[in-house]
C-alpha cells in the first residue's frame, strides 16, 4: 500500500499529511514528507481533530511545524466544519496561479482523511470508521472530484516504516485482532498518564494505583467476568481504552517539544 501512495505523490501536485491534533508529532511521518520534498512537491500539514484540543495548542503545533520544518500547517476538525474554508484556501494557494489540480491525502489510519473529503465535498462521499480496519476504512485509493478544479485522492492509512510502537499497533491493527490487547493498550495508558494523570480517572469514574489495577477494576465495574475463573476480563477492558481513544473520548494532548522546554525554564 505504501507504494500505491508513493505513486500517487508522484502523480499529484499538493501532498496533504494529515495528522491527529492529539498527537501530531507520532502521526507524522518524515520519511513521507521527505520524500514529498524529494519529488518537489507541494506540502501540507493538516492538525485534524482540532475540536479535541484547546486552540491555543493547536496554533502552537501550527507554529511550531512552520517554524522548524517549514511546512505549512492548518488545524482543523473535519467532522465539526471547523477551518474548512481555510484548508480549501489553502489548497489553492498552493496550487498556485492555476488554482486547479490534484491533491493527494496521506497519513497513519484514522486520522481523519475521508472525512475531509466529506467536509470539503459538503456531503458523505466517502466512507468513514472509528476504528482501524473496521466496517468503513478505506481500503483502496479513489478519486474524488471536489470542486470543478479540484481532485483529491483519499488513500488507505498507512504505517510508515519510520512508525512510532504506540500508533502502529493502536492504529494499523483491528482492536478486535489484538493479539496482546493488555500490552497494546498500556502502550496509550502510559503516553496518556505521561502527559496528564487525571484523564482516565474522570472517563472512566476509577480511582486505580496502577494500569493492571486500572484494567481490573474497569473490567469489574462493566461486569467483565469469565464465567470460569470468575476473574476480570482485563482484555475486554484494555480493548475499550484503545476504542474511546479512536472514538474520541479519551482526551488529552501534547505540546510541541521547544514549548515544553520554555515552560519548564520559566517555571524555574
Ligand atoms: N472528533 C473528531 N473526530 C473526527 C474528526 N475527523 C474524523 N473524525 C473521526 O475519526 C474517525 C476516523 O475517520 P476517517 O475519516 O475514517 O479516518 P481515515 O483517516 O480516513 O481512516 P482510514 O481510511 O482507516 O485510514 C471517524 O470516527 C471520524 O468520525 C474530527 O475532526 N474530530
Ligand atoms: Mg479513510
């Protein structure tokens, strides 16, 4: 597949990465881009799931991403219509005089894709899902004609083989086909927990010492039991973290590296 979307960079004139507000620096592939770059074409950055997060972090990623790699970059939320008209601008700046070509999306699964396509169409064109390779994800390259000047290729998800541990097993597997949910999931409990210790807690109402704790009490309150051993089903609850962190539900966020550097000196 990876080389499928090789071949459409090529064939294209503007490359779109688009990445997860809630971690734009792990769905982000430098190989992708480099490779953008190489071939001389145009690229975009596109922060998606921009309602996830407070806005003043989006524009520090905006910043950040423009500042240190010369990208540009627009944030927005491809299901809550929100800076549609600012990529769509953007788009054809980038197109330049013409105004007219075609533009290719890329990125890790469930970044949002298809549904800017369906933002920027105004209507459900193409199919979406909420998790990785479930009823919905897009498996093979189609055309979409977006306005009379303008074609977007949406694109299977792919892993890059720069790919972070984390997103390539939450997002390039089917949480159902897990075959280690338990290890999977504490791989985004960690990463979460990093970044802010409360969020868990208040989804899922649990006061827990550590993530088997977490696992076994969430599992006991859903009532989460085999019949056999009468003991808590840890797996069925590490799959439901990784679904609410797709479903959107799980919410915290990252700031860019150099932000968190001036926060921590100023703090001094
Ligand atoms: N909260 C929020 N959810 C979004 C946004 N954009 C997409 N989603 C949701 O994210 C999930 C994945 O969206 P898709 O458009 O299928 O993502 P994709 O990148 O095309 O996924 P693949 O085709 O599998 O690579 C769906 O449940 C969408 O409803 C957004 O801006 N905000
Ligand atoms: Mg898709």
């Amino acid at each position: 597949m990876i080389r499928k979307v090789l071949a459409l960079i090529n064939k294209s004139d503007v490359v779109v990465e688009v990445v997860d507000s809630r971690e734009p620096d792990l769905t982000r592939s430098r190989k992708i881009e480099d490779i953008s770059r190489r071939k001389d074409k145009k690229l975009l950055i596109v922060i998606n799931k921009g309602d996830l997060i407070p806005l003043d972090v989006l524009q520090k990623w905006k910043e950040y991403i423009e500042r240190k790699d010369e990208i540009p970059t627009v944030y927005i939320s491809a299901t809550g219509h929100l800076g549609t008209k600012v990529l769509r601008d953007k788009i054809k700046e980038l197109l330049g005089g013409k105004q007219e070509g075609i533009v290719v999306l890329v990125g890790y699964p469930k970044t949002g894709k298809s549904s800017i396509i369906n933002a920027l169409k105004g209507r459900h064109s193409a199919t979406t899902s909420k998790f990785p390779m479930s009823y919905g994800y897009t498996k093979a390259v189609q055309l979409f004609r977006v306005d009379s000047r303008l074609y977007i290729w949406d694109t299977p998800g792919i892993i890059p083989p720069d790919g972070n541990e984390l997103e390539r097993i939450i997002r390039g597997i089917n949480v159902d086909k897990l075959e280690d949910p338990v290890r999977a999931a504490k791989l985004l409990f960690d990463r979460i927990q990093q970044f802010d210790p409360n969020v868990i807690k208040n989804v899922y109402k649990l006061d827990y010492s550590d993530y088997y704790d977490f696992l076994n009490k969430l599992a006991l309150k859903r009532g989460w039991i085999y019949k056999t051993t009468k003991e808590p089903n840890i797996d069925e609850a590490a799959k439901v973290l990784i679904r609410d962190y797709h479903d959107g539900k799980i919410i915290y966020y990252t700031y860019p590296p150099d932000v968190k550097t001036d926060d921590k000196s100023s703090s001094v």
